[in-house]
C-alpha cells in the first residue's frame, strides 16, 4: 500500500493480550492497606481480561493498554486511589 506525503502510517502489527487471576474472592488491595485502608474486598473468584493493541499504541506509552487489562480490577478494590498505581494509567 502506497503512502501520500503527510498521511499517517499505521501498523498493521498487534498484539493480543490477556490477564488472568485466580482465586481473589476476599482479597484487598495491599498498597491500599499500607496507607491504613484496605479498601473493599475483591467480590468474584477470578479476574480475566483481554485487549489487542497496535504496536504503535504500544509504543507510545503502556497506559491505555494497562488501563484495559487491569483497570476494572484496580477500580474493585481501589488500589486506582494510589499514586504508584496512577501513574501507569497516564
């Protein structure tokens, strides 16, 4: 495929990722609970998520793509409230 001068390129290389965690029922947040808060206890078993992301996404920063694997688990037991977890959703 044939490229114009000043259109952008994008890659057809992805990647298809996934996370899974096990037996989490009861389980809080320890970066929450060294600042004297556990948060909410994790209410399912296990955790799964999945996402593909284009290798230029990649690229240009892990944020959107850790925001898709483990966001839904760290907003459960708000461990998304500590600045170390934060920062990789920038």
């Amino acid at each position: 495929m044939q490229r114009r001068e000043g259109e952008a390129f994008e890659s057809p290389f992805f990647a298809a990722l996934s996370r899974g965690v096990t037996m989490l029922r009861g389980a809080v947040s320890h970066l929450r609970s060294m600042d004297g808060f556990a948060g909410p206890p994790y209410t399912a078993n296990n955790y799964t998520a999945s996402t593909r992301a284009a290798l230029a996404e990649i690229e240009a920063g892990s944020g959107p793509v850790v925001e898709r694997l483990l966001g839904r688990l760290f907003r459960a037991v708000e461990a998304d409230q500590v600045a170390a977890v934060k920062k990789h959703f920038e």
